[in-house]
C-alpha cells in the first residue's frame, strides 16, 4: 500500500512513525502555555532525528471534554506551526489535525500535505471535498459525538461491526467525492470505554478487510495509564507494549509521542519477522 504526498509516494507495507505535535496550551499529555517558535522547531527536530517519517500538527485538543477553541485561534495555532515547519524542513510531510475544513485547507496551502481529521467529514460537510480538491492523503477517524459530548456516546451492540458500517459508508462518501489515499483510524479513545478499546486492539486484524492503511493512535492514552494506575507521563513502557501489538496485528502507521521508542518497536518486529 502507498500513498501519494506531494507527488512522494510512501510505502507503507512497511509500518511508519507519525510524531505528535501540539500547539495547544491543554494538550492531556504535552500542554504547554506558552510555546515559543524555538519550542516547536526543537521538538519538530528531534522527532526527525529520532525517526519520524511524518509530524502531525494539532491546535485543538481532543482528549475528552475538551474546551472548545475558536476556528480563528486554532488557524492562528495551526499555520503558525506549519509555516515554521516548512521553513526550517522543507522535505517535511506535514499532517494536520483538524475537523475543520478552512484550517485544513489554509495548512495545505501553507505546505501541509495529508488531513487527519477525528470525525470522518461529520463535523463540517466541506472537508472531504478539500480533501479531494487537493489530492492529499485522508485520515478519517471512528468518533460518535464531538470531543465535548463523546464520553456520552459508548453504547454498542456490536463494536466492530457498527465501526465496519461506519468506515464502509465513510470511505464510500470519500470516494464518491474523488479522494484516492484514505488512511483509517480506529479512534481509541474517542466514545469508547477502557474495555471496548481492548476489545478494538485485540480485533484490530479484522480490519484489513476494508484494504486501507490503519493508523493506530494509543500513546500514552488513558486505556494505559488508567489500568495500570499510573500517569501519562509513566505510560511510555505501557504504550510500547501496546504498539508492539498494533504493529503484529496490522497497524501501518502509529501516532505517537515518543518517536524513538516506537521505531525501535518496528525495528525489532521487522527483525523478528526476517
């Protein structure tokens, strides 16, 4: 499988990194009030240094219950990362994080190539036409709800199940509107409960049967730390031990914090695999 970023195409038969870059003062794990430009090079940096074939950069918070943030602040937020970044790494492949069209739309436009978007196309009925008109590679995430309400949207008969009709009827959409690369993310996390985000992982194999790219985003989430009764900041061995699982069920890309740790876990896997 491969996808096309500005005219690159990146193979991901082989599992690729994509480090997280926030620039959001309430971020669960790396909130930071005041974010200087040298902070977000320098972070930027040494995820390249470390191994990340790609940087995603967010300026909205979507751990649960999150305030909400204005379109102008998070633009502010977002092409002010992306513009740093395609200043100082050209080469750079660049992911938005937003269910905002016109953010995403003006971070292509500023040097972003792929839109990693929770909701699918759900939250604003423009956003998979930008996908579209710009060619670009499309994350669409499994979320019920909105960041605010999705803790109150965890009821299934059927998880798997519902989240197969869910992603038949989402990509169908994308499709239809001439989006070639779409990329799939279960959403861990996001209107699921501990329990039925084990249930995803311990599935996750079943869906390769929609033939896409699966990004798996588990760093340092709550389904770790809340289980092991610790804190984000102590779930990095948690959180290997979950990417080494995604990686052997299937899992393209991982979404991560902490780059070093995770390209080590795919080294290893490799090794074992050869």
């Amino acid at each position: 499988m491969t996808i096309n970023c500005k005219g690159q195409l990146i193979d991901l038969s082989q599992p690729k990194v994509m480090g997280i870059l926030n620039v959001t003062p309430d971020s669960f794990f790396d909130g930071n009030q005041d974010i200087k430009d040298s902070d977000i090079v320098a972070k930027a940096q040494n995820m390249l240094h470390d191994g990340a074939d790609f940087i995603d950069v967010g300026g909205y918070s979507t751990r649960p219950n999150a305030n909400f943030v204005s379109e102008e602040e998070e633009l502010e937020r977002v092409i002010r990362a992306v513009k740093l970044l395609t200043k100082h790494f050209p080469e750079l492949i660049i992911s938005v994080d937003t269910f905002r069209s016109h953010v995403a739309e003006q971070a292509i436009l500023h040097g972003a190539s792929i839109i990693n978007d929770i909701s699918a196309g759900l939250l604003d009925n423009n956003m998979l036409f930008v996908a579209a008109k710009y060619q670009v590679p499309y994350i669409m995430m499994h979320m019920k709800g909105t960041p605010q309400t999705m803790t109150q949207h965890t009821d299934y008969q059927d998880i798997i199940k519902e989240m197969m009709y869910y992603f038949s009827e989402r990509v169908a959409v994308a499709r239809s509107v001439g989006i070639n690369d779409i990329i799939l993310d279960v959403g861990f996390g996001f209107a699921k409960t501990i329990p039925q985000n084990f249930e995803i992982l311990n599935q996750l194999e079943h869906f390769s049967w929609l033939e896409l790219p699966l990004l798996v985003g588990v760093s340092r989430k709550s389904m770790i730390y809340k289980t092991l009764n610790i804190t984000p900041q102590e779930a990095l061995n948690g959180t290997t031990v979950l990417h080494t699982i995604a990686i052997q069920k299937g899992a393209s890309i991982l979404r991560v914090h902490d780059v070093k740790e995770a390209v080590q876990s795919i080294k290893l896997i490799n090794s074992l695999k050869s």
